[in-house]
C-alpha cells in the first residue's frame, strides 16, 4: 500500500505560484510512489461573498479533521506564506495534524523573515518561535531564508528546496529577432515589483534615441496608474499591455524577448525568472529573495538595486549596445535552469523529504 500524502494549499485551478507548485507535484513521478492527496485552504480560485468566507474560516479545521481521520494520510504537507493572513490561519491547521500525530511537512513559499515578521512584539515573535518548533522539517526557498531560520529556530531541521519549472518543451535557443531591445515584465501589476521604475527608466532612454520596446504582462491593483504614466510619459507607442497569458501565447512571450525585467523590491524565487531563462531571455532584476541562488551577475544576466532608475538604465543600455554578451548570458541562463530547475529535480527533492520522515512507498 503506497503512503499517502496530504498536500494544503489553494485551489488547484487558482492563478498563484502555490497553485502551480501542487499542480508539479501532482503532475510528477512522486505520484509512483505516493498517494498524493488535497485540501483546499484559502480564498485563492473559490467564489465566496463574506458570509461564506466567514463559514469557511469557523469550520476549515472541522472539516480537515474530519478528512484526516477519513482519508489517514501518513504526512501532512502545509504551504503557507510568511504573511499576516496566511500564518494565523495555517496555525490551526498545523494544530490539527499534529494532534492527530501526523507528520508535518511546513513549506514556505516566501513573505517576510522569521525575525522581522512580528518585529518590536516580543509575545507574538515568541509564539512565532514555538509554532516553527512544532513541523517535522521546514522547506524553504532561498539560502538567505535558510541562514534566517537558522538564527530564528536553531534546534529545527530545515530544507532547501528551489521552485521548478517544466521544461519538456524547451527548445534549443535559436536567435531571437534583430533590430530594437524586446523588454518584457511579467507578473503581477504592483508597485513593489519595480514596474513604475522600468516605465521611467524607459522614457529616459528613449528621450537618449535608444529604440526599445516593452510588453506588460499580467494584471494588478496598479495597472489603472501604471497605463496613465505610460501615455504621461508618451510612451503608448512603445510599451504594450497585453493582461495574463498562458501556455502557448506566454511561450511565444519569451521567444521574443530579449530582457526579463523584473526589478522587483521583494521577492521569494519568481516562477517568471526560470521561464525567462529557459526560453532565452536574460533578466535584470535585484539580489532579493531566492534570486541570487539562481542567477550570477554578469553570467545568466545582470543586478540592479531597487527603486534605481539610474541601476536600471545602465543595465539595459548595456545590454542594448552588447548583444555578443546579451547572446552569451541566454544561453548560460538556459542551461542553468535545465540542470538545476527541473520538475524532475523537485520531485526528488520531495521524495528524499518524505522518504527522511519514515514514509516508505
């Protein structure tokens, strides 16, 4: 009889990074050897009005209970979020598994850090602590997070395991069209990401002659704001707002461009960036989050610091006026994902953590 596994996270059809982190694994050869199982938690792909969600919230841990008692999953795999609404709510549902005796896998997929997420409230960083004790191991995505956690909980085994992608269908690299500098951002409309800046980055390098062009993909709260400094700025001509794309049309996305930029000012390890650079186009963006474990500056693509439009102008114009070097860091940051960034590897990597938990399939 295999060993089953309970995986918690978001609809599987919801549009998050987590969504598409369950879809892997449900997808990948983990499913030889394990019974992958799931429960939906949060308000990602449900349509709810406040009274429901309010149901939801009373009852969830109910309900968990209810299903681990039915379905007896020998391990309880919890994705969560260092943020506010995702930690007091995943709370509960650690302390159902674990008074059920399951074995806990905790899996962070980014937010704040340990030490700075109740910062200045001794109680609540105290209780942070404590509930950090309690999984069996904690996965993480970026060796800075891990050098965190370890001043954090120093007593508690902790994991890294990178997001992955799927690249079955990558393609050898083939030159990518001639003539002005593709730039594409990808992701979701946000001030934090650094979108106003590569708009403005953007107009004083074409007020310089240089001829670029930009494609925004994905949608946000600040998208409204964003498309009025585009025509502010006089750049409708050059900068295209295309909404979410998926499958083929963002396939046929990074086929045509030449920069990822992404200048982001926090970040855990953007799914954007290994799709980027497995199709070809080199990023700038910042040293944040999971990112530097990624790339190499000057090697799979270039840095930048946050909020500067002056880091941010340099980066691209080199890029513009070197496309020996834009070439060279392509094809570099290609393979780097295609040996380090596979699904295969990630549902290793989980085979390994559950196989460590005395689950054998």
């Amino acid at each position: 009889m295999r060993p089953k596994i309970l995986l918690l996270g978001p609809a599987m059809g919801a549009i998050s990074g987590v969504s598409t982190h369950l879809n892997q694994l449900f997808n990948s050869e983990l499913t030889v050897r394990f019974d992958l199982l799931h429960f939906q938690v949060g308000s990602e792909g449900r349509q709810e009005n406040g009274f429901h969600k309010l149901v939801r919230f009373v009852f969830s841990p109910l309900v968990l209970l209810v299903f681990l008692l039915r379905h007896r999953p020998d391990i309880v795999h919890l994705n969560t979020a260092m943020l506010l609404k995702s930690y007091w709510r995943d709370n509960v549902y650690l302390l159902v598994a674990r008074l059920l005796g399951r074995k806990v896998v905790y899996q962070v997929h980014g937010g704040a850090l340990p030490e700075d997420f109740f910062a200045g409230n001794r109680l609540l960083t105290a209780l942070l602590r404590r509930v950090l004790e309690q999984p069996d191991v904690l996965l993480l995505l970026a060796q800075v997070e891990l050098n965190a956690y370890r001043r954090f909980v120093p007593g508690q085994r902790l994991e890294v395991i990178p997001n992955a992608i799927d690249v079955s269908a990558t393609k050898s690299l083939t030159a990518k069209p001639a003539g002005s500098l593709h730039l594409v951002y990808l992701g979701r409309i946000v001030k934090d990401k650094g979108v106003f800046e590569i708009v403005e980055t953007l107009a004083v390098l074409a007020g310089q002659g240089r001829k670029l062009r930009l494609t925004i993909g994905g949608n946000g709260p600040d998208e409204e704001r964003l498309r009025a400094r585009v025509s502010t700025l006089g750049l409708d001509e050059r900068v295209e707002f295309i909404g979410p794309v998926f499958g083929m049309d963002k396939d046929c996305l990074w086929n045509a461009a030449h920069v990822f930029v992404f200048p982001t000012y926090r970040e855990g390890l953007p799914y954007a960036l290994l799709e980027a650079m497995a199709a070809g186009a080199v990023p700038i963006t910042t040293k944040v989050g999971a990112i530097p474990d990624v790339m190499q500056d000057g090697g799979h693509g270039l840095f930048v610091e946050p909020r500067s439009t002056v880091d941010l102008a340099r980066a691209i114009a080199r890029l513009d006026d070197d496309r020996v070097l834009l070439a060279r860091m392509a094809e570099a940051g290609q393979k780097r994902v295609l040996v380090h960034y596979t699904v295969a590897r990630l549902a290793c990597d989980f085979e390994r953590i559950y196989d460590s938990l005395g689950v054998k399939g």
